[in-house]
C-alpha cells in the first residue's frame, strides 16, 4: 500500500514577508546571519522561503534578534487547527 506523506507546514511566506518588510534581498540576509555566525548560503535561504528546507532553530534565533520581532511572527498563520 502507498503511502502518502502529509507535507509539514511551513514559515516560507512569514520568513519572505518579513524581509521584504525591511527591503533587503536573501543574499543581504545572509551576509547578516553569516555576521551572526550561522553559516547560511543564499541557495540555503532561498529554500527555507520556498518550503523546501526547515530552518534551524538557529537560524531563527538570529533572525529573531535581525528583526526585533516575536517568534510568533515566523508561526503566523500557520496555526489552521480549530481551537
């Protein structure tokens, strides 16, 4: 029997949202995170846009402290769930 598997939610749209928010491109993005010492590639960024990748907590740690905002910021919309 095939199994599908159930593709996990993703913060791509929240993490592009955001950096657009500030006006800077992925590679500007990733200069800054490489500063911060996360050693993140363009190609590595632009997959954790497009939902290809998970991000690092890491990762999202500094992008936490880069944007001075809340980690529910990244989660935003992402909570489908009836409460």
């Amino acid at each position: 029997m095939e199994q599908k598997i159930r593709r996990d939610r993703n913060m791509g749209d929240n993490l592009r949202r955001l950096r657009s928010q500030s006006g800077l491109s992925q590679e500007k993005i990733c200069v800054e995170l490489q500063r911060r010492g996360c050693d993140i590639g363009r190609s590595t960024y632009a997959k954790y846009e497009s939902g290809e990748l998970n991000i690092r907590a890491s990762v999202l740690i500094e992008l936490r402290k880069f944007y001075k905002c809340t980690y529910d910021e990244f989660f935003a919309g992402l909570d489908t769930s009836e409460e």
